[in-house]
C-alpha cells in the first residue's frame, strides 16, 4: 500500500528570446523572520528503522526513506525532525539507508544517507556525524551513492558503532562497494579490503532505470562486545549480505580477516542479525527478496556462538504451504534473556503477522490466531483514537479488520530498558505499545501509534480557500485532508472514492465550498469509481463522477471561477470538460495531452493550458484552447492565477519567474530570479493592494522560499539554512485569510505552514492619481508666479527587537512650487543596514544611504508629504542618524 518515489522535475534548456520584457533588477534580498510547524497528519510514510540506544534510556531515533531522521522526546512523546537543513542541493539527504547511536558517549549520532542509487539523485552518499544527538551535523560524502529509497531500504542496520571502541565504525554499502570502516568517528572512511563478498542480489538485474537493478549490498553489522575489553575494538563481528547462497560474515580479529559461517542456511536473504549477548545466540530473520513491499517465503534461525551449530526455529517454515511470507522485524528482550520476536516482513492478507518466543525460539505464540474461518483471536486491541485516519475509510470483510495493524515491517524494536514498550514501523505510521508483557500473561495489550510529530507524507497539491477550513491537501499514498484545525490531525482521509495518490485540487475562487480533485489508484482495484471527485461542502464530503475511458492516474483539474464547470487533464489523455458536476465530459480542442490546467480566479469562461513552453487560453469554458504568442517560457512549469484580478498569470519553472497581466498574451520574466519551483497567493499585506506572492525560487543565488509585498519587485526569505525540507515546493500556497502564512508542500517531512514573528509590515499601496479634465475658464484670473523649491526629511524610529529595527521617514515639500521628485541621504552612525524598504528605492554603501522616491509618491505640491519605510539590522547599539537632507530631483 506505501509507494514512495521522488517528486522530478524535468531540468531544459530555456532560450530566451529579446522580445520578452525585463523588469527592473531585485533590490537586495531581505530576509523575515519565520516560525515553521508541521500541518498535523502523525505519520503518513513508511518507516524502515527505529533504533534504540542501548546504554541511555529514552534515547531513540527512527529513520525514514525519504523523510528524514527524527529523534524520540519522552516528556511529550513525539519525534523531533534532524535533517530539515537539508535542501535542494542536497534533497538526498532526505533517504536514510541506516542510523547508528553511540553506546559508549551517548550524544553522538551517525546517519548514512542518500536517496537513490541510479540517476535520480544527482549526489552521492555521505556519512552525517553528530554529537549533540541530531541538533547539529558535520558530513563526510562518500565516493558512491547510498540509496534511502532504494530497494531492500528495511534490512539492516548498516551502519554501526563498535560498543568497546567508539570511534571505531562499519558501513555496509551497495553496488559492489562493499564494508567500510572509520576509526575516527565516522570523519574519515576506508574501504576494508579483506571482507570478501559485496553482495550480488538484485530484485530484476536487467531493469533499465536502475532501480530494481539495485544491489542492496552488505546490510547489517552486529558485534559480539564478549570477545574484547573496553577501549580496544571488538574482535567478533557478523556482517549480514545480500547473497542468497552467502548471507552471513565473520570475523574474529576485529576486521583483519573474514570467512563465511559454515553451516548457515542458503536460499534467501538476512534481513536482520541480532544477538542475544546472555545465552550467546545470533538470530536472522530471512525472506526471499529485499523487500520491502514483497516477500513469499523465509525461515527464521539460531546460530550458537559457542557452537557453531545452525537450528531453524521458524515459527512457520519456509517448506510449509501456509508459509507465504518472508521474515523481518527481529528483536531480543534485553531484560528478559531467550524472550525475542520476529514479524513478517509482509503479510498482506488478512494482516501482518508477529511471533514471539520465550524460550529462544523454541516455541512460539501468534499476535492473532485462526479460530472459525473467517474468524479470529486477537491478542491485542488496537487504539488509533489519535490518528483516527488509520483506518483508511475502509469497511472491510472478514477476516480482514480495520485498523490493519501493519505492513512493510521491517523494524520491530523491543525498549532494551523496558518490556513493556515496543515500537514498530509500517508503510504508513510507527505503532507501538507500553504493556506488551500481557502478551505472555494471556491478556489483550495496547496498540496505539507512536508517531507525533514524525510527518512523512509526499504533498502534491495544497489550496486554501476564503472560507471554510484553511487548508486542504493533496498527498501521496494517503490521498489527503481536509484540514479544519492545522495543529490536529485530521479524523479522516478523502473517501468516496479513495484515492491512494491524489494528483491535483481546486476550488471555485466565487463559490470556494465547490472543489474538485483528481488522483489515481488501481483501476483493478475499484474498478467502479472515478478517478475525479467532487464536493460542494468545502470539503467534508465528496461524491465522484463519471470519467472517459482510459484513465488512470489524475493528472490536474480546475474549476471555473463561479464552480458551473470544470476542465480536467488526466495523465496521458487529452483534456476534457464539464458543464456541472462531471455528469460527461466532453474532448477540449486545442490542448495538448500533457497539459496542466488552470482557472481564471475571475471570470468563470477563462481557463489556461501549459505545455511544452506554450501558454494556451479558452474564453468559452474550456471547450477550446488557442496557444498565446508568448514565447521564451519554460517547457514544464506550475502555473497559478491570482485571485480577484482576471487574466493575472504567474508561472514558476525552469530558468526564473514569469508574470503575466493580459491572460498569457505576453509574459514578463522577473530579472534576479534565476529558477523557481513554485508560486502561490495569500493575504495582501497592511495597506497593500496586491496579494504577497510566495515562490520557492532561487535569488541571489540562494534557493529559499520568498515572499513579496509588491507584486515581485521585491523579495524577502522567509526559510533559513536550517529550515530547507529537502526539494520543497511541488506545492506551494499563501493564506488569503492571514497576511504572511504560508503553506509549502514537501516530498517526505509532510506540510509546513510559517506565520511571521517579525514586526509589522506596513505597504504604501500604488496610488492611481486622479486626473482633472482641462476646463476652459471664463474668466482669466491675473496669476502672481512663485519661484523657489525645496523639500525636507523627518525621521522616525517605529519598532526595534534585537539585532533589528523599522523605521519610517516623512518627506514634505517646504518650497512654494510643485516638485516632481525627491532624494533623501543620510550617514549611519554605527553599523545599521536596510533589509528591505517600501515607498522608495534604496542604495546603501558603507554607513551612506540614498533614496529616490517611488514612481507613485515623487510629485509634491506644495506642503505636500509622502513617506517612505523599512526595516534593518544592526549590532551594538542602533542610534538614528543626526541629518536627514533632502533635494528635490
């Protein structure tokens, strides 16, 4: 049920042609201060490792493929994100392979990280070390790449650290590369030349992408701390491989040579190797791929350290028919020596299995058991109160129940300080349990999940009407929410139909309670329902409609301004139209297959098409489309449409920004922008006539996400280093409810929505000067001339907080005639900068500072007054300046 890829974005050469128009050059990018948080969701991804230090109690940490590493936080129990720094340049980062934490100086942590291992990241792998538990990190990139996305991501851990020598670490790696080795806690790495075998498992070797083709390589370390003292580095290890035939390493002179344990078993692959100290048993949990979405067989088997001697102790065998399962999920009971526990790496149907043992796997009892097919016993209950949507709207038959309680469980981890707890992931969420010793008692233990403040979803889309709830959400693999209250999660995914992916939202600009949304599913699944849907609640519920053959994945959709119709370009079929809820759709002429739609906010018989670098517009509700002379554009993009002005069209891709005022006639490219990612609308600012328009885009040569007060002229950033969420920004909107909140959709670390915490912003709105018509007088008053011009300047100190201050000056025309422009200077007395300013333009060097008068504000008669303000930085102490002078232009 979890399919996780990578949001790409196609990368073309953009020629520019000299007919396109340049606006002035972006002043200085300022920066506004921000406070993130997530949109609540809990969970929403898969989750391959949770890893617990075995020394400091509480001290865990979980690992995502494409989401990140969190920390545990007992006192609220929730996850703390680790990698949110992370960002376009490094969105690979994101993919964890493995995570190791220090037994020995508990505040050191490792993460060895990379998303993919073919051509879909550009970077290769690298090895983050910290020691201050995740807060901060140093890297150390890797000559190859690692793969947190890739196949066989649940097996493992890889990476880990020597518990008698800490600075001493090892790295399973994929593709031939083979066992590394660090002695200098993880800052410099070498390969080991004497481990034998690479690993030569691919789950499809001739796959053309790359990504099946994948070697997951050696997989996991696990050190015997028995056989050294403390300080020298352990001389027994297991190194597990991704070999059929050979899957199981040791050496016995910490690392100087290796051989294969004789006896082991051959056939499949060890997902796990853990061992249990006390009774000196290494245990490994086998299936016949590397998962993690498949897996028919596997055995579960003891090797005795003192003994050499191998015993299958399956709970189920690899040569029973009602073994259709491979095994993962492997954990010993730290303080109850011989209790272990072992998952099925996948049991789709009826649901994912755990076995546990209390007697080193001599015998084993079932977390459900078959009583009366299609009946069953249970030895849990199940409590998603907290994240209701975990029952995924389903209404199953039995045998099947809802909530599932799991798959893809890859990790199981018993608390090495507590029985009690539990914790195991899933495709979708970290469930867990804090009384998990009635198992044995006879009694019915607790699920619950485990997963608050670990946000792993794919955005897609994201809109935020002028009413109704503040937010609704298009999402991968959970379809997505509507979000009533931003800090809650929600009580239910989109139904009626589900969607596992949706692809794309609207809502009608004049009528927001009207919205549609289109996404895809297996058609073999729900082989009645439509891949488009529709809700005249804002949301709350949705009913779906008819749709032409052929279909099956979402592509995008729009609704017309006043919600009577609706165009819809699904993925590789030509575009259609609907007059009304999707009754029938008829063929729109013009468009190309592959085009995003869009709505005109304002006049419900205009619609946009993008394709291919062309800009198309219907005037007649989207039966046809005619292609605009605009040229230059980009040959993929995200187009939006304001809201309230009819015709303006802002298009973010590949090579800058572009903005249009005449429906797509023509487009200017805004200059300082050098790539965008997305655009979107919210609130305008105080005084402001235009909505502050948000971009993930690249100025200055920094990829942040941007904000401007006046229409693109200016730009502030209001992300920083530590706030980059990977390749943010495949969706992207504004709040037209709250001035400066902002929602970004993320492939991985879920939604975010930023409200400012700096000062008030004040905007001079463009004054459109009335103009008076010529009267011809019937009497020609005897007129004395005045001569002479002048103007001055006044400042004044408006908000201060430390490191920075707003400011205002007020320019008034003290002559006797009318001027036409104005230039204010002045010298800073101590270290103070502009960051952003309105009402004027700005040139500061050194201490000195001019501004010349806007185009709006420049004329003056006589006592007249205008203003300009900004904002700025400074240290030490922020004195105002003692002259202000000012000329007339």
């Amino acid at each position: 049920m979890r399919r996780r890829l990578s949001v790409m974005f196609t990368v073309a050469a953009v020629l520019l042609v000299a007919a396109i128009v340049r606006m002035s050059p972006v002043s200085a990018v300022a920066s506004d201060p921000y406070a993130y948080k997530n949109v609540r969701i809990d969970g929403g991804g898969f989750v391959p490792g949770i890893i617990f230090n075995p020394t400091e109690k509480n001290l865990i940490y979980a690992r995502t493929d494409i989401g990140g590493a969190y920390r545990w936080n007992q006192s609220t129990k929730s996850w703390t994100p680790l990698l949110d720094w992370a960002g376009w340049d490094k969105w690979g980062y994101n993919g964890v392979i493995s995570l190791a934490t220090d037994p020995v100086q508990t505040n050191r942590v490792y993460a060895a990280v990379g998303m993919y291992t073919n051509s879909w990241d550009p970077n290769n792998g690298a090895i983050l070390r910290s020691t201050d538990k995740g807060d901060n990190w140093q890297v150390t990139p890797l000559p190859f790449k690692l793969g947190g996305n890739m196949p066989g991501r649940g097996m493992g851990e890889a990476l880990s650290v020597d518990p008698n020598n800490n600075s001493v670490l090892y790295l399973g790696t994929p593709n031939g590369n083979g066992l590394w080795r660090s002695t200098d806690y993880g800052a410099t790495w070498a390969k080991v030349a004497s481990f034998p075998n690479p690993g030569n498992y691919a789950q499809d070797p001739n796959d053309s992408n790359g990504y099946l083709s994948h070697k997951p390589g050696v997989v996991w370390v696990t050190y015997d701390p028995r056989s050294s003292t403390k300080g020298t580095a352990t001389k027994t290890i297991y190194v597990g491989v991704a070999d059929k035939e050979n899957s199981v390493y040791r050496t016995t002179d910490a690392g100087a040579t290796w051989s294969r344990v004789a006896g082991q078993p051959t056939g499949y692959l060890a997902h796990k190797g853990v061992l249990d100290t006390t009774n000196g048993y290494l245990y490994i949990a086998t299936s016949d791929t590397g998962g993690p979405y498949d897996g028919a067989k596997g055995d579960v088997w003891r090797y005795a350290t003192a003994t050499g001697t191998w015993t299958q102790i399956s709970p189920i065998p690899s040569s029973s028919s009602d073994d259709y399962f491979g095994y993962s999920g492997l954990t010993v009971d730290r303080q109850k020596p011989g209790t272990i526990m072992v998952a099925t790496q996948i049991s789709w149907w009826p649901d994912v299995i755990f076995f546990r043992s209390t007697d080193s796997g001599a015998t084993w009892t079932r977390v459900w058991d078959w009583t009366s097919y299609p009946n069953r016993s249970f030895r849990y209950k199940q409590d998603i109160s907290e994240n209701p949507w975990l029952s995924f709207g389903a209404n199953p038959q039995p045998p099947e129940v809802t909530p599932k309680l799991g798959w893809m469980t890859e990790s199981l981890e018993i608390d090495p300080f507590d029985s009690n707890r539990m914790m195991y992931g899933t495709g979708a969420t970290i469930y867990g349990t804090e009384d998990l010793t009635k198992w044995d008692s006879g009694t019915q233990f607790t699920i619950k999940p485990m997963a608050k403040g670990l946000e792993e979803t794919a955005v897609l889309d994201l809109i935020s009407p002028p009413s109704g709830a503040p937010l609704v959400s298009a999402l991968g693999d959970i379809g997505g929410f509507r979000h009533t209250n931003l800090d809650a999660v929600p009580s239910t995914m989109f139904t009626a139909p589900v969607f596992t992916t949706t692809t794309s939202l609207d809502y009608a600009e004049k009528s927001p309670s009207i919205m549609v949304r289109a996404g895809s599913f297996k058609d073999s699944d729900r082989p009645n329902d439509s891949h488009v849907a529709f809700s005249t609640d804002g949301g709350a519920n949705w009913f779906q409609g008819t749709e032409p053959g052929g279909i099956d994945e979402g592509g995008t959709v729009a609704a017309a301004a006043d919600g009577s119709r609706f165009v819809w370009a699904p993925k590789g079929v030509t575009p259609v139209y609907s007059v009304g809820y999707g009754n029938s759709w008829q063929q729109a002429s013009g468009l190309p297959t592959g085009a995003i739609v869009e709505s005109d906010r304002v006049n419900a018989t205009k619609f946009y098409g993008f394709n291919g670098g062309r800009l198309y517009v219907s005037t007649n509700g989207g039966a046809t489309f005619t292609a605009t002379a605009a040229s230059g554009l980009p040959a993929t993009g995200k187009l939006k449409a304001v809201p309230g002005k009819e015709g303006d069209l802002w298009l973010a891709g590949d090579g800058g920004l572009w903005h249009s005022t005449d429906s797509g006639a023509s487009f200017t490219k805004l200059a300082g922008i050098t790539n965008s990612v997305n655009v979107g609308f919210g609130k305008a600012a105080p005084g402001g006539t235009y909505m502050a328009v948000f971009a993930v885009a690249t100025i200055g040569g920094v990829t942040g996400l941007y904000r401007s007060d006046d229409a693109g002229a200016n730009w502030a950033r209001i992300n920083d280093d530590k706030h980059q969420w990977g390749n943010m920004g495949e969706a992207l909107t504004g709040d037209p409810r709250v001035y400066g909140r902002v929602y970004v959709g993320t492939n991985g670390r879920g939604i975010l929505y930023g409200d400012r915490t700096g000062p008030p912003v004040t905007v001079t709105p463009t004054v459109t000067p009335t103009v008076t018509p010529t009267v011809t007088p019937t009497v020609t008053p005897t007129v004395t001339p005045t001569t002479g011009s002048g103007c001055a300047a006044t400042y004044k100190g408006v908000n201060e907080w430390s490191g920075g201050f707003q400011s205002e000056v007020t320019v008034k025309n003290t002559g006797a005639a009318q001027i036409t422009g104005w230039k204010v200077t002045w010298t800073w007395p101590g270290n103070q900068k502009i960051s952003q300013l309105w009402g004027g333009t700005p040139t500061q060097t050194g201490t000195g500072v001019s501004v010349v008068n806007a185009g709006y504000n420049g004329t003056l008669a006589p006592n007249g007054t205008t203003s300009f303000g900004f904002t700025g930085t400074y240290t030490g102490t922020n004195t105002p300046p003692a002259t202000l002078t000012c000329a007339p232009a």
